[in-house]
C-alpha cells in the first residue's frame, strides 16, 4: 500500500490545494493522513481545517493545533531570540482570535497518534505510526541531527518494531533513515518550509510488509497568492518573506511550530 502523508500546513490554503491537487493526479494512493500544525502564521485557518474535513483526510493533532483548540497561553513553539518570540505570540493572538469556534473544536478533537496497518488489523504488521512531534510531546524537536540511540528511544515509547515505520513532523524540514529496520519519516512542511525551499512538502510512503519506501515530494504553488494574503491581514510582513524565501535566518523570523 502506498499512502500519501502531509504535515504543518500553518493556515497557507494555496500549498495544501496544490499538494492535494498532485496527490489526485497520482491515482494510485491508498490513502492520505495529515500530522497536524494545520493553523497559524498565515490567514487560513478555517478554511485548512474545511478542505481537510471536506475531504475526510485522518490526522493527528500538531502543538499548534491542541493549543488553539484549547486557548493554552502558548504554541509550544520554539524560538531562538527575542524577535522570534514576539512573531510567535502575534500569530498565536492572530489565530485564535481568527479560528472559528466550529474550527476550534474540530482541532481539540484530533487524536495524538494514528497507527495504520497496511497489511490490515488482522495481520501482525507492519505499521506506519503517525505522530506530530514525537512519541511523548508535540512540542519537542525531532530533527535529523538525533541520534540512534534518540530514535530507538522514541520507537520504543510507540511499541515500533522492525519493519514499521513512524512519520512525524514539526520541525519543518524533511528527512528519513532507518535504525535497526525502523523508518523513520519527517515529511516536512506543505505550508512553510524551513529547509530554504520555497516548495510545499509531503510525502508518499509504500510498505508491502518487506520494505519500505519513501518519496519525499516538493510541490509548486501560488506563493504569490499566499504572500499578498499575508501583507493583506494583520499577520506581521515577516510571515510572508519567510515563506518567499523557504525560511529566513533565526534573527528575522519566528521559528515555525
């Protein structure tokens, strides 16, 4: 079976539409799955979380996505110096005080985990196991300079075996390896890449029960539509330069979370 899985769309409704549009033209998907962050830094919100919902997508909840739900008095995001902070906390405002109450509770719905069997539930394995950030938190960096010992650690805390397979994001940047027959997935991000790539991310991954494979997938889309509606809402220009540019230096933007 080969699914279709996409994460942190951050509000921008032009990357979800076209990595949507090329998972249609593909045809030969069993299915697709979101890891959540689907609100915040630009003017969306709703409409994110109706596409996905229109089109029944299955998915986890991401930080970002259980804080506005819940009106935490933060993201859980990380950020690196002062003006970082001060962008998170002004798109975390903006979004709540944007997000529908219909959107809200949707959001607060959404489970932490997901785990799909390709093979079926009557089979012992394998599975793909779906989390946002990682096994215990969605507020903790799952990035691709960890370690084994890190990633073993976290394949544990799921129950992950040889032959399974657990994709996340949250860190914005897409990677894979495997570590003693475990894969592990970081789609990256349809709507704001931090990787200096411009393009929505997703990923494709195929497991027959012997392998795994993994097609990290980078998609063009209205960054032009997506940069006006930004400057045209309240949200800070910033939001739009880092999508321009596939993610500014630390001292210009909010880290994305």
């Amino acid at each position: 079976m080969r699914v279709a899985v996409l994460a942190d769309v951050h509000g921008n409704l032009p990357a979800l539409e076209a990595v949507l549009a090329d998972i249609d033209r593909r045809g030969d998907l069993g299915g697709v799955y979101h890891l959540g962050d689907l609100v915040g830094y630009a003017p969306w919100p709703d409409e994110v979380v109706a596409a996905l919902r229109d089109r029944a997508i299955p998915g986890v909840a991401g930080n970002y996505d259980s804080t506005t739900a819940t009106d935490h008095e933060h993201c859980g995001c990380r950020y690196e110096d002062p003006r970082q902070e001060e962008l998170s906390h002004l798109s975390y405002a903006w979004t709540r005080a944007h997000a529908s109450d219909e959107t809200k509770r949707w959001l607060g719905a959404l489970p932490f985990r997901i785990d799909v069997r390709p093979l079926g539930g009557h089979s012992a394995g394998p599975r793909l196991i779906l989390v946002h950030g990682n096994a215990v938190l969605n507020t903790v960096y799952w990035t691709e300079d960890r370690s084994d010992a890190f990633c073993l650690k976290m394949a544990d805390q799921l129950g992950a075996r040889a032959g399974d397979a657990v994709a996340f994001g949250h860190t914005h940047k897409p990677w894979h390896r495997t570590v003693e027959g475990i894969w592990f997935i970081n789609t990256g991000s349809v709507g704001r890449p931090k990787d200096g790539d411009w393009r929505a991310g997703y990923v494709v991954v195929g497991m027959d029960g012997e392998r795994v494979d993994v097609e990290l997938v980078r998609v063009e889309y209205d960054l032009a539509r997506a940069a006006l509606a930004i400057r045209e809402s309240d949200l800070p220009d910033d939001f739009a330069e880092y999508l321009e540019v596939g993610g500014m230096p630390a001292s210009r933007a909010a880290d994305a979370g």
